[in-house]
C-alpha cells in the first residue's frame, strides 16, 4: 500500500475554532435533551452526552465570567 494518500496520525484537529456563546449554548441544549431521549435505550450514551453537556456548560459559565470581566463600568 502507498502511503501518499494516507493522512493517519498526519493531521490534528483545529482547536482554535471560534464559536459564538450562543452556538454554545445551543449544543448544550441539544446534547442535554438527546441525553434525556436516549437514557432509557441506550444509557452509556446518554452518560457520554451528560458528560459532553457538562464540559460545554463549564466553557459557558467560564466565557459568561470572562465576558463579565470585561465590561466597564460606565457600560
């Protein structure tokens, strides 16, 4: 098999995408009502998605505070 094609362990994700808080947001609205779907098929899943939520609702609150921060005073 050539390898010229093959881009195994060659790339790496972008983490230095931007997303809107509210893009955010709507993620974590979607993995947490998926979560709650699927909870009674299929609940390594719904755990997989509850973790996802709650790793999304940490970036959130600690983009909320640094937004917070931010603001003047006169604003």
């Amino acid at each position: 098999m050539n390898s010229h094609f093959c881009k195994v362990g060659k790339t790496s994700p972008n983490n230095n995408k931007i997303f809107s808080l509210k893009d955010l947001e709507d993620k974590y609205i979607r993995f947490v009502e998926e979560a709650y779907n699927v909870e009674q098929t299929d609940m390594s899943l719904s755990d997989i998605l509850r973790y996802e939520a709650k790793k999304l609702k940490q970036i959130i609150l600690s983009l909320k505070r640094t937004n917070s921060k931010d603001l003047d005073a006169a604003f």
